[in-house]
C-alpha cells in the first residue's frame, strides 16, 4: 500500500515538473516587443541631465537591443544548463540573430562610425566593448557570456556618455555617407546569407555562380556545376527564428540611422529607402500564430513560415542594396 502511494506521489510529482517547466519555457519563448529608438535616447539623455547629439540614437538603441538580451523574459538563455531552457531552442536561436546584429553594429561603430578616417584612433570605450560581443554565445563560467556581454554594454554607455559631453572632444560619431555604406555592406551580406538559408527549407537546385563576373577569376578547388541546398528539417524552426531576431535587432538600428544620419539621407534623397526597409523589417515581427513553423511545399496546401520570412528578408535586402547605391552617386 505504502509503495503504491509513493508511486503515485511520484507520478503526480514528474506530472507536475513536466507541466511547470512546459508554462516556464512558453513564458520565456515570448519575444520582446520593439521598442521606441526616439524615446529611449530622449529618455537616457534626461537620465544623463544631457542632450542628444549625433550619434546618441545609434548609440542607444545598440545598448537597449543588447540590455534587451539580458532582461527579457527568462533572461539569456543560450548557455544554460538546466530545463527547461536547455532544451529550448527557438529562443536561443533568436538571441543568437540578436547576438549577430549587435557584432556587426558594435565593430563598425568602433572601426567606422567614431573614427574621421582610416589613420584616426580608435575610442578606447569602444575598442573594450566591442570584443566582448564576440565571447561564444553558449560560454557559461569563467567567464560567462552574459558577464562579458554586460561589461560591453557599460563601455557603451560611458561612451555615450562622452559622446554628449561637451568637453569630451575625443568622443566622436562621424554621420557620413562612406560610414554608412561600410555599415550597410554588413547588414548585406547577413540579410542574403539569411534569405538564401530560410529559401532552402524546401530545397533549391543552384548553378555555381562562384567566378561569375570575372573570367580571370580563380579558387582553391574545383567544385561542381550544379549542387542542391536544404535545410535539415531539424534545423528549419532554428533558421527562422535566428532570422526574426535579427530582423527584430536590425529594425531599431535602422530606426536610428534615420535619426542620426538624417541630414545625409534627405541630401540624398534616400530617406524613403530607409522608410521602406523598416516596413519589410517590421512586417517580420508579425505573430507567428501556429504552434509549430510549418514548412509547406513553395505552392502546397500547407504554409511554409521560412519563405515568408524569406521574402521579407529579401525584399529588405533589395533596399539596403538600393539605398547603398543612392548613397554612393547621389
């Protein structure tokens, strides 16, 4: 009698772990609303008794959108060891896109963005926050990933600080058309790796375009004609999200180039490429209502999240191409 209870207790006690750690993984799977870029700069500069100069909207919403990794519900998650997050994979996937955007930022504001030209120092802030972005993702003691990654968000924030402060000419953010582009060739490069990972979720037969352009061109070996990209099915619900963060860290940034950098836009008349990139950015941040991501056939009955958020990225992509080619001949 007395095992047979202790049997049930334990049923009931295994039930009630694998129900409490399930509504604890849902609550932290919930990702974080965008946020207000204007606001919060205005915010932090009444904090700070200063006034926002050029530069302190980029530089505010690169410290919120990486505070934002920390805080948010569950905090980070990447590198936990212990359930339920550690088996939870959406979430460290968009921390992850997260995590990719605030490199890219953090390195061209340390080697472009605060410095006039190439021979110029570095700010010495900067040349201490940007290497702490780039500790692995998933490094949980001595030191942890998000120790490193907070001691780069106080760099920032004493580089802002600086950054306002009258008397702190060293500090600079330089709002030029040749910074931006260099920013612009990143972001490039991410939103296509993306779109062409996120298309392969239903398998593509590609031609080797490699040396297409120059017919001197040469590699180090051979490699087929045609070849054929797919995605795992295992690892198809990890792309997306990995993408949505990054549209969703991508989307404040560009927020903030249009406060920083909006003197050199409109003299380019460039201001409603940059309007229409964060419209394709925000239209990835809708609810993804289904339970699973689906991965239908292109024209099937069932729906395929990965094309869509493929062609969100892409037509994103497309503007960023379109507003690097205003910037560099208009």
């Amino acid at each position: 009698m007395a095992s047979s209870s202790l049997a049930k207790s334990l049923r009931w006690g295994i039930g009630a772990f694998i129900v409490l750690n399930y509504a604890v993984a849902v609550w932290w799977s919930s990702e974080p609303e965008p946020f207000d870029v204007k606001l919060a700069a205005e915010q932090a500069a009444e904090a700070e008794q200063l006034s926002p100069v050029v530069g302190y909207a980029t530089t505010t919403a690169l410290i919120e959108v990486a505070q934002t990794l920390l805080n948010k519900s569950g905090g980070y998650l990447s590198n936990d060891k212990m359930p339920p997050s550690v088996i939870m994979d959406n979430m460290p996937a968009w921390e992850l896109g997260v995590l990719n955007q605030v490199r890219d930022l953090s390195l061209i504001m340390r080697k472009d963005f605060s410095r006039s030209q190439s021979q110029s120092q570095e700010h010495p802030e900067l040349k201490i926050a940007q290497p702490k972005f780039n500790i692995d993702n998933k490094a949980w003691l001595f030191p942890s990933a998000e120790s490193q990654y907070q001691e780069g968000i106080d760099a920032l924030i004493r580089y802002r600080s600086a950054l306002a402060n009258e008397n702190q000419g060293d500090a600079q953010f330089y709002a030029r058309a040749d910074n931006l582009v260099s920013y612009l060739a990143e972001v490039q490069s991410r939103l296509g790796s993306l779109s062409q990972r996120l298309s392969a979720s239903v398998g593509k037969e590609m031609q080797n375009t490699d040396l297409a352009g120059d017919s001197a061109a040469q590699q180090s070996t051979q490699t087929t004609t045609d070849y054929q990209i797919k995605t795992s099915w295992w690892k198809i619900d990890d792309i997306f999200y990995e993408s949505r963060g990054e549209a969703w860290a991508l989307l404040h940034f560009m927020r903030a180039i249009q406060i920083d950098f909006e003197q050199v836009l409109e003299k380019k008349n460039a201001s409603a490429s940059v309007a229409q990139i964060v419209r394709e950015l925000e239209a990835t941040q809708d609810t993804v209502w289904s339970p699973l991501i689906l991965n239908g056939s292109g024209f099937g009955l069932v729906a395929n999240h990965s094309l869509v958020m493929a062609n969100y990225m892409s037509r994103a992509n497309a503007g960023i191409i379109t507003l690097t080619d205003l910037l560099t001949k208009g």
